[in-house]
C-alpha cells in the first residue's frame, strides 16, 4: 500500500507556506513519464499505443512531447514570473515537468484562441500580459522585488489571494482578478492535460481512433486491455471530502 495522504500536509491551505509536498507518497513511475516522475499508474506509458493511432494524430500527439515550442510571444520579464506562477499553479516542483509556459505562449503567439472572452476583458494574449504585470506589482507590495524571487510563502499568499480574487490595486483595477483567474487557469489547463505525461499521471487511454472502445461498463470491469490499472490503494479525493478537509 502507497502513502494514504491521511495527514492533510499536502493540501495547499495546510502546508503554512512550505513548499508543496513532494509527492513520493505515490509510486515512482516505471514505465514512461509523469510530471515529476510519480503517479497513480506507474507502469503505463500511453505513447506505446501510438502505434494504434492514426498517421495524423500520432504525429501531433508525438510532437507534442519531442518539439518543446520557443518562447516568442511573452517578454523575458513575463517569462521570469509566469514560469514560477504556472509551477505553483500546477504543482509542478521538479523535473520532468510538462512545458506549459512554452505551450500557452505558442498559443498566444499564433492567435489560435478559444474563439470568445469574457465580457469586460481583454483579449488573451493582453490578459496574460497583464496577469504577469499584477503578480510582479503584488510582490513588490510584499517587499519582494518581483514575484519570481519571492519567498515561497509569499508566492503562495499571492496566488491563493489571486484564486479568490482578492489582489487589487495596479493592474488589478484594470481587470477583475476573479475573471483573469479563470482565463489563465483555463489555458494552462488546456495545455497540461493535453500532454501526454499527464495522461500517463490520470490513467487516460489515449486517442481511441480508429481502434474504439470495447468496453463500456463503469468501473475496473470496464477498463479496456490497452488502458491504465490503478496502483494506488486511497483517492486522495474521495479521502479528503470524507473527512471534510479542503
């Protein structure tokens, strides 16, 4: 049995602005990558179904983990906040991680958006912009010269302030914190889990063209043979709801 997470230590309103639990508590992945290099399914490697893909979706799926994109759209500045931002935002504390900052610049670079923004916003690419602007602004009001050299602790006030949409002041009276939360989470959401590494983290089977699904049953007896077997005895999910932590 693998670490039950019964200690609430890793939960982010409880770690008292140490740095996020190293998650050693589940395996080390055995086969493939995970961000960080554990996960709940460790001997699942998604990328060997590749050969189960289609031409054309193996070939974007694969360049997704070998062609890391360059930085052209954010400045050096916003590179130097948003890239602690995103690994406090997405628990991504060492190596290897999944290059979210790279992927939502290409994004913004490229123009290739959602398609609509939320009233009283700007664009993506200027709420991004701006977002870096606040974070740097919110640091300095805390005395640190910006936010990528704020004590860890700071760094974690700021973006649990940011989550609730309580930073105000500077930038942050030209957006709503609470709507620019949403559209940057949003993005690096997107981007996370549209990589590989993390659909080895979760246990996803991957594209299931043109191979389908056999199996529609909820539950282990409707895990298909090619997808993931759990290997982690407690949902840390269900564990804390249980117990009425958050």
């Amino acid at each position: 049995m693998a670490h039950s997470f019964a200690g609430a230590d890793h939960l982010p309103h409880n770690r008292a602005g140490r740095p996020a639990a190293d998650p050693a508590g589940l395996p080390r992945q055995r086969r493939g990558t995970t961000p960080q290099g554990h996960g709940r399914y460790p001997d699942f490697d998604v990328l060997a179904e590749a050969e189960h893909w289609d031409e054309v979706t193996r070939a974007v799926v694969l360049k997704r983990v070998h062609e890391v994109p360059p930085i052209r759209f954010f400045t050096d500045e916003e590179v130097r906040c948003l890239r602690p931002f995103l690994d406090l935002l997405l628990a991504q504390d060492h190596e290897p991680r999944i290059p979210v900052l790279e992927m939502v610049d290409k994004k913004m670079h490229e123009g290739k958006l959602d398609g609509y923004r939320h009233a009283g916003m700007p664009e993506d690419p200027v709420t991004w912009r701006l977002v870096a602007a606040g974070l740097d602004e919110a640091a300095r009001r805390l005395g640190a010269n910006d936010f990528a050299t704020a004590p860890d602790g700071t760094q974690y006030d700021i973006v649990d302030a940011f989550s609730r949409g309580d930073l105000a002041g500077g930038v942050w009276e030209r957006i709503a914190p609470s709507t620019a939360w949403s559209v940057v989470t949003r993005a690096a959401l997107a981007e996370f889990y549209s990589h590989p590494w993390a659909w080895n983290e979760i246990g996803f089977g991957g594209p299931a063209y043109p191979r389908g699904y056999m199996r529609l049953a909820p539950g282990p007896r409707g895990r298909e043979p090619f997808e993931a077997e759990e290997a982690f005895g407690l949902d840390p999910v269900t564990d804390v709801s249980r117990r009425g932590l958050r």
